[in-house]
C-alpha cells in the first residue's frame, strides 16, 4: 500500500472536497502545509494580514457563494486569532472548515511555544471540534468535518493538526462516506404536523409570517416567495432573513426587533398566527419574551431542534430544513383572506413610515437610496453599527441583491474582510461594504490583501467620528454622557470636552487608500454621492474606499429601549 | 424566567469515548449556566462508547433545554430521560469518621445495620464506612452524621444508573 504524509493527505482531501479558495496564514507548526499548497493548483491560496480578518473572509466567501469557507492557521496565536471569527460564523451559521496547526503530539501540554488548546477554547463557538490524535483518523475527520460543517444546521468546525501527526506518513486514501453515529440531522419535515400548521394559517384572521436567516441559508427564497403568492400572508424578517422574500413585494412589511418598522412590531404584537421559519427568537427580535407576539399561536420551523422554544415557547414546531418545510406546505396551502389585516398593516405604515427625517445635508439614508437606484446587482456586507442598522432599514434585497452581516454576534471589523470575501466567490457581482468608522479600524490592513488581489470592491464608510450605535445609546439613555464613543478624542483634550478644540480625526482615510495602492473618495455632500460610485462602479481591479461623513446626530429609528418590548418604540417620524 | 417544575432530574447519556468529551459536556452545562448536580462516566461493554449518568436540578423548559442541547453535541450518541422510566439507580459514598469515643463507635455500628452499609476500615479512634444504596439516602446519612459526629469527612460517587428489566417486561 502506498503511503503518504498528513500534509499530502490533506492537500488531497481538500481537492476532493472542491476547496477552490483557501484563506490561510503560515506558522512554524502549519509549514509543511504551506510547503504542500505550493506543489498544487486546483486552490487559489489568499494570504490577508491578520488571522481575525481571515476568517471573516472565509466566512463571507462561505455566506456569498454556498460553499465551505477553508482556513488554514498556525498554533498559539494563529489559533486563538480565529476566536471571533468562529463565534461570528456560529452565531450565523456559516459553514467553516477551520485547520490549525498545533504542537508535536509530545510537546502538548507543556505549554510549548505557540502551544494553546484551541479545541477546549473554541469547544463553545464551534458545532465541532477535534485534535487528530492519530494519522490514521486524519482522514476521517477530515471528511466529517466538511459533512459536519455543511449539513444540518451550518456550523465551523475546527480541526487541530499536531505537526508530528501531519508528518507521519499513512494510508492515502481520503474517504468517500461518512458515517457519525452521533450525527444525523433531521431535515425532512413531518407532513402532520405541517398540515396541522397549515390549518391553523387558514383560519387565521391576522396571519403574519416571521421569516429568519435560515429561509436564506437553505436557498429558499424562490419556494418561499410562491408560498406567499399563494397564501397572500404578509412577511416580517429578522435581519439575517431579509431579502428571503423581495423587500419590493407588496406583503413584505419589513424587519422587526430592536430597530424594526413600526408596522413590523405592530403586526407582531396583533396578529392571531405567527407563522415562524427559521429564527431563533433572539432577545434582539422578542424584546420582552412576556409581551411578545401576545395574541398569536406560534408556529416554528427550524433544522435546529434546540432552537424551537428555547426562548418562546411554541404551539406547533416542525423540526426540518426551511427549503423541505416549504416545498411540501406548496401542496397542501390554500389562499387566505388577508385584505382587512393588511389594511391595518396598511395604517400602520402610514402612521409610523420607516425612514429618516429629510435633511439638507446628506445622511445615510442618501447614500443606501443611490445603492439601491444604482445597483441592480449587488453583494452588500455590513460592518455593526448604526450603518448596519440602516442598512437593513433601507437597502433593497432582491433575489440579485443580498446582505451579508455578523447578525448574530454583532462582530464590528466585519465589514472590509467580508468585503473581500464576498468578491473572491463571486468577482462578476458588484460587491459593496458600509462600515462605520469605527468598525473600518478594526480591519483596516485588509486593504493590502484587497489591493494585491485586484479586488475592486467598493469600502463605504460612514465616518460620523464616532462609536455612532454606543453613543446613541448614551445620547437617549445615559444624560449624553459621552464616555469612550468619541474617536478623536485623546490626551488633549481629555476631562475637557467642550472646553478646548478638539484633536484632529485620525487616520486620513483617502491618504491610508492611497498608501495601500486603493483610491479613496471623500463625499461631503449630496450631490456627490453618485459620481463617486459612478468612478468606483469602474474600477477593473483597484479597491475603493467612500468616505461619507455623516452628522453624529443621525440616530436610528425606531428604537426599543433595551429590554423594552415591541409595542414601546421611540420614534422620530 | 418561570420555574415550573424545579426538581432533580436524570439523564443517562451515550457517548463517544474519547479525549475530550467529558469536557464538552460539563462544559455545555457551565457556559449554559445549566446546573450540574453529578456527573457520572466510565466505559460500556463497547470500549469505544462511554456512558454518563447525569443529575440536574432544572425546571420543565431547561430539562428540555438540556436534552436537546445534549443531543446536538456530535460526540452523544443517544440521550435518555429517567423521568418517566423505571431504573436501578445507587451512589457509592464513604464516609471517615474520625475523633470517635467508643460510644460513638458503637452508634456507628448500628447506623451501618440501619442503612445497610459496611464498616471497611477500623482505626483507634476512627471507623470508615461504605454506603450503597440512592443518592437521597446518602444525603439524609450525610445530614444525620454531621449532626451526630464531630470530625466526619465524606466522598461520594454520584449515583450511576440504568434502566430496570423487571418493570419493562410487565
């Protein structure tokens, strides 16, 4: 029989499994790794700057294209780099094959250089995760992780790559099937209970569907928009399900939750069904668990049993795959009459519309109009913020255009690296980030990767000099005590505010796109916004950073006060 | 949070037997803030598979909580709820009892008639005993012995326990 290294192995496995991108970064412990990667050209190998970005990247090129995002990491720091990266991924499940390396197998645990235990660090964040203890499992896992990753609901999966395991040499083959006795996701739905579900939406008087991510993750949109053609059942969406159905269709009213439409929390709090697909409730979406959805029979489907009343407690679950769920409803659904409830849907829209108070000077509501008049395809990806927030107020997600966001983890530096990401799976898409100045500092140096891989990505940031979201909070809630929000703010000028001038902001973005061979724009005005993405809409190869600035007071609203419930926003129009 | 149905519950849990997998599931229960009352693991008649007996005292939505998060986890192979089924269910505890006058020796002797536990070890002035029998009646000895006794010092088990044949062929 003839015999291989891990390192080869593993080259192979990931030629089997399809990997066509690999986001890696190099160390003493993954070298001959790295050394195996040069020999080969079925996977494009992209070097970013700085592991926390890297998988971010993987991660948008997961959420952008389908596929499995692929890391390649050192032990120690190369690993626990990957932390935030793998929450973000979890808390969103995306799928992620992440490989670190680690110490020879007689070095573990006495705390050798670059040594950490990332399995038990990660154990938390990830759907699975395992050292290889053995070369003879290499294989194995390898190829469970990749099933594991991609099935049921998504999910990173880390695996820990001993250096001497790696080195040893063993079977060749990479294995065909996978059989985990431990692992057998349910995705097939349970036609009783779904028709039980469909009786109850058919004698509903206000049935309302609260669509999540999952309809997204499943690629259930088309099977999804038919199911409300037929039924005529009005939609609200967390933020990660948007664009699961059209945000111009007639019965989409919008995102509910913390920064939701009024009408959305409106239809939430009165409707007799909640017909649920694919959420989790989470205390961003609920507010208060007791007020919400008060009058409503909950329905909910979703792949994750754990999911279903974990935090609210439901009348129906179904246990299934959105796109399988939704398939088998198509046979059996009838149209409801939903004419009177959307008129009061109708009301509530006119009395509270979602949208910001016109201004002479430009807001980013301005910037998110032209996008979506400019644009008619489009990966949009958003740091955490404020900007995120409008962004999922106002940026139209139709099947060309889609949002890509840390929903779930609310990673700021998410933004530029996911940029990336998007483009590298997808380079004839225009790919836009919007990043808040904050957000834009924390991953700044992914312009060198963005420049040297000719990605002409359009990098939106809405300077407002501020940590826009925490000052809001501070503005509303804590006397507009402005403690660590203020970006220029520093040793001049500090227990002083107001009373001297303030420092000047720093970085200069224009000049830092330049110095990383990118072209930046600094919009002021209205007028300038579209030119400015007429020239980047050009670009061939070069990365552009906009630079809009943006009045700090420009608040996002609706808002709920934290811990606040649905029927309780703060208005401003 | 409601707390419909706060008790002591148990599960028994098949799973992978590997490095790791204890932490996993301790771990689960702490970062869930799940209560771990024991936990119990060793090997089954299959090398390859271990098997756990856990305790949690939770109310009726954590329990379902718990399972299902338990289930989740790619190394359990199978989780089963005591609740509703008949199970053999014991706790190993000993306990040492030290600075005894002989009376108190005496006492000791017959506390291990009572509850049907052996004296093991014998010393001048300490006796050790050896209990098997539930996890409620070794907290009720615990209780009565630190009353009755000045210098005890106590290690317990946690209780292993598997489904009973006799109950389930009637």
């Amino acid at each position: 029989m003839r015999k291989i290294s891990g390192n080869k192995l593993l080259v192979k496995a990931l030629k089997e499994e399809g990997v066509d991108t690999l986001f890696g970064y190099p160390g003493a412990c993954t070298i001959d790794i790295s050394d195996e990667l040069y020999k080969q050209d079925f996977t494009r190998v992209i070097l970013p700057r700085q592991e926390v970005a890297l998988v971010h990247e993987a991660d948008a090129y997961a959420r952008s294209t389908g596929k499995v995002g692929v890391c390649l990491v050192t032990s120690g720091p190369g690993a626990t780099n990957l932390v935030t990266g793998l929450a973000t991924a979890y808390y969103d499940s995306v799928p992620l094959v992440c490989f670190t390396g680690q110490v020879a197998r007689h070095l573990i645990g006495n705390d050798a250089f670059q040594e950490v235990d990332i399995v038990g660090i990660t154990r938390s964040i990830t759907k699975y995760g395992v050292t290889v203890r053995d070369r003879k499992d290499l294989g194995r896992i390898v190829k469970e992780a990749f099933y594991i990753a991609r099935t049921g609901r998504p999910g990173p999966v880390l695996i820990d790559l001993p250096k001497d395991v790696m080195a040893e040499l063993g079977d060749a083959e990479y294995p065909s099937e996978v059989n985990i006795r431990g692992y057998k996701p349910n995705t097939i739905a349970h036609v009783g209970q779904l028709k039980r579900a469909i009786k109850m939406l058919n004698k509903a008087k206000r049935p309302l569907f609260l669509i999540g991510g999952g309809v997204n993750i499943a690629n259930a949109r088309e099977e999804f928009t038919e199911l409300v053609r037929i039924t005529n059942v009005p939609v609200v969406t967390t933020i990660m399900g948007r664009g699961a159905i059209s945000t111009d269709h007639p019965l989409y009213i919008g995102n509910l939750g913390m920064h939701g439409a009024y009408a959305c929390n409106m239809a939430v709090s009165e409707c007799d069904i909640l017909f649920s697909i694919g959420t989790r409730f989470n205390d961003r979406i609920t507010g208060k668990l007791h007020s919400f959805a008060p009058k409503a029979k909950i329905i909910h489907i979703d792949i994750d049993t754990a999911a279903i009343s974990k935090n609210v407690q439901v009348d129906v679950p179904i246990v299934a795959d959105a796109r399988d769920a939704i398939t088998r409803m198509l046979e059996y659904v009838e149209p409801c009459n939903t004419e009177k409830w959307m008129n009061q849907i109708q009301e509530w829209k006119e009395e509270h519309p979602l949208t910001m108070r016109e201004k002479p000077v430009m807001t980013p509501k301005h910037v998110i109009d032209t996008i979506n008049r400019m644009f008619d395809e489009a990966i949009i990806v958003t740091d955490v913020g404020q900007h995120q927030m409008f962004v999922s107020q106002f940026a139209e997600i139709t099947p060309k255009k889609k949002l890509l966001t840390s929903g779930g983890l609310g990673t700021m530096g998410y933004g530029l690296p996911g940029a990336i990401g998007a483009k590298l799976g997808n380079p004839d898409i225009p790919v836009i980030s919007i990043s808040g100045d904050g957000g834009m500092q924390m991953n700044i140096q992914e312009l060198a990767t963005a420049v040297l891989e000719e990605l002409p990505i359009i990098s939106c940031i809405f300077n407002n000099n501020n940590l826009g979201m925490v000052r809001q909070w501070q503005k509303l809630f804590y006397g507009k005590r402005y403690s660590m929000t203020c970006l220029h703010s520093g040793a001049a000028c500090r227990g002083r505010c107001g009373e001297v001038e303030c420092p000047p902001y720093t970085p200069d973005f224009i000049k830092l796109a330049e110095s990383y061979g990118a072209k930046g724009i600094r919009i002021t005005k209205k007028e300038e916004i579209e030119p400015a993405f007429q020239e980047a809409m050009a670009s061939e190869k070069t990365p552009y950073i906009l630079e809009f600035e943006i009045d700090p007071e420009d608040l996002v609203y609706p808002m709920i006060e934290p811990g606040g419930t649905l029927q309780d926003l703060i208005m401003d129009c | 949070m409601n707390h419909n149905g706060m008790k002591k519950r148990w599960i028994s849990l098949y799973v992978e037997n590997q490095v790791g997998v204890l932490s996993k599931i301790s771990g689960l229960f702490s970062g869930k803030s799940y209560n771990l009352d024991s936990l119990t693991v060793g090997t089954t008649e299959d090398p390859t598979v271990s098997r756990m007996t856990i305790a949690t005292v939770s109310d009726d939505e954590t329990f379902e909580q718990i399972k299902k998060q338990l289930n989740r986890l790619v190394e359990v192979i199978k989780v089963i709820d005591f609740t509703d089924v008949f199970v053999r269910m014991k706790e190993i505890m000993y306990v040492k009892v030290r600075r005894c006058s002989a009376s108190d020796k005496t006492e000791l002797f017959q506390i291990a008639e009572t509850f049907k536990a052996k004296v093991i070890d014998y010393g001048r002035d300490s006796l050790l005993l050896e209990f098997v029998q539930t996890a409620t009646k070794n907290d009720a000895v615990v209780k009565l012995m630190k009353e009755e006794f000045k210098s005890i010092e106590v290690v317990r088990g946690g209780s292993v326990g598997i489904e009973s044949i006799s109950f389930m062929e009637r």
